[in-house]
C-alpha cells in the first residue's frame, strides 16, 4: 500500500448558504452538505438539492422546490452563482 502525505479532498461540499436573488432581493437560507442540501426562502418555500464536486475542483450545485421551480450553478471557492428557469441571477456565499 502506498502512502502519501498529501491529504486528498475528501469532505462533501456544503455548509450554511445565504444566498439572495439579485432583482428582488428575495433571499434563501440553509445547511446541508453532498446530496442533502435544505435551504428555506422567506416566504417559507423548501429547496432541495445536492451539490457535486467537479475535477477542477469547482462545485455544481441544483436545488429545486415543490412548486418545480429550479436554481442550478457554480461556486468557485466560498462565492455561489445561481440561476433560476426565468434567467434571474441568484448570489451568496457558503460559511
């Protein structure tokens, strides 16, 4: 067996999003991590969704509510960019 002493990326990418859209200023809250991400906006709709990490080590993440609205984007480091199916623009950070 070969051992290294770099540390691979092993943790799930999430954490607690605040995200808010740019024109209504409507924001989304939430926690999850990996395929179990729940954010809450503030008129009280869920969004699920997952994020999955990508070779460069971006992250694309898709959420989609009861309703079947959908938010789908990327997030370089701690900066998330979404867009809704209407083409608005969803911004935030991940703590």
């Amino acid at each position: 067996m070969i051992y290294s002493s770099h540390r691979k990326r092993t943790h799930l990418p999430g954490g607690y999003f605040h995200l808010e859209e740019e024109k209504t200023k409507t924001r989304v809250s939430g926690y999850g991590h990996g395929d179990h991400i729940k954010l809450k906006d503030e008129y009280g709709n869920i969004w699920r969704g997952s994020a999955t990490r990508n070779p460069d080590n971006s992250v694309v993440y898709r959420f989609r509510d009861s309703q079947g609205r959908t938010l789908t984007g990327v997030s370089e480091n701690v900066v998330v960019t979404l867009r809704d199916e209407k083409g608005q623009t969803w911004k935030g950070f991940i703590d």
